[in-house]
C-alpha cells in the first residue's frame, strides 16, 4: 500500500510540472531527517542509535558528500563511498549502506529526487550474523557456576536473569517492580528493542 501510494504521488507531482528540490544538499537535508528521527513506525529514535547516526554521518559521509546536492547524486557516488570504508570496516559499510538506504528513501518521499539512486544497488559490506548459542547444558553450566565467580552480587543476578529469560543485558539491567505484574514480567515497548511490549 505504501509504495503505490508514493507512485501515486510521484506521478501527480511529474504530471503537475512541480519541480523537485533541486538546490537541497546533503548535509541540508540530513539535518532535517535527523532532526525528525524517526524509524519506519513512526517512533522516536534511541539516544544511543541517534548518537551512531550522527557519528556515522559526521566521520565518513558529510566530509566526502555533504556539500553535493541531493538531485546529483549517482548509484556509482554511493558505491565509491561505501566500499571506501568497507576497505577498512566490512561490518559498519554494511551498516552504513543500510542507513544511507533509509535517508534517500527519505529524500525520495519528500520529492527532493525522484528516486532513490540506491534502488538497484548490490548490498555491500558483511552483516555479520549470529550463528552460536548456548546450548541448554552450556547454560546450566554457567548457572551452577555464577555463585563461585569473582563478580558483585548485583551482576551475578543480572547475568543469572539474563540466561534463564533469554532476554537483552539493556532490558534486564533497566528492569523495574512497575513492570512485574504478578508472576510475569512485562518488558514496555518503549524499552524493548523491537518496540513491542513483551
């Protein structure tokens, strides 16, 4: 529904003759999609990914784009940029290919381009994937052990949490009594990663 949508709209705006943006650079407009901050549901972005957002564009893309406008920005411009850092980071081009993805989607739903110059590019960099887990013998190990180690006892119960929910080291250390309701433990959406209470 949401890409015929936008077709919809591109073809008015092509038959209307309104002109794109065509002054707007890149560092112009990545202000307003930081400032703006938002992921594809609508919600606010985290501090922290905020934070990686801002370093990301500030180290590698603003220096070597920021002053080209948005309108002249090619597939193989793109290209050059990421495989650039993946010479020296594979995991943060693949990360960084994924942002600079979302941002010309952006530029391409506020009619600052047509389309996004990204639409047929070839993912680069590795995405690195978690393929070990604990079996249920490595986690009763673990378990019987965790009284014999050399920790404080707050980060003993943490870990200890951590291996019999399965749950992430942010959301057990931020774990509160509001949010224990009887014999569950109930976990925010605005504090889970996915953004869905659980």
């Amino acid at each position: 529904k949401g890409a015929r949508e936008a077709n919809e709209k591109l073809l008015e705006k092509l038959a209307s003759g309104e002109p794109f943006n065509t002054d707007l650079t890149i560092e112009e407009l990545y202000q307003e999609w930081f400032d703006k901050g938002t992921d594809k549901r609508g919600n606010p972005w985290s501090e922290g990914h905020r934070k990686n957002i801002h370093y990301m564009f500030h180290r590698d893309i603003l220096p070597a784009i920021g002053q080209r406008k948005v309108v002249e920005l090619k597939k193989r411009d793109i290209r050059t940029l990421i495989e650039k850092v993946e010479e020296r980071a594979p995991g943060q081009a693949a990360t960084m290919f994924r942002r600079l993805s979302r941002f010309f989607n952006y530029a391409a739903q506020k009619d600052v381009i047509q389309f996004s110059p990204m639409t047929t590019l070839e993912p680069i960099g590795k995405v690195s994937r978690k393929s070990r887990y604990l079996t249920d013998k490595e986690i009763k190990t673990l378990l019987d052990g965790l009284p014999h180690i050399n920790a404080a006892p707050q980060t003993i119960r943490i870990l200890e949490l951590i291996l019999r929910t399965g749950q992430r080291p942010s959301e057990v250390c931020g774990a509160s009594v509001d949010e224990m309701r009887g014999e569950y433990w109930v976990i925010p959406s605005n504090r889970a990663k996915n953004k869905i209470e659980h």
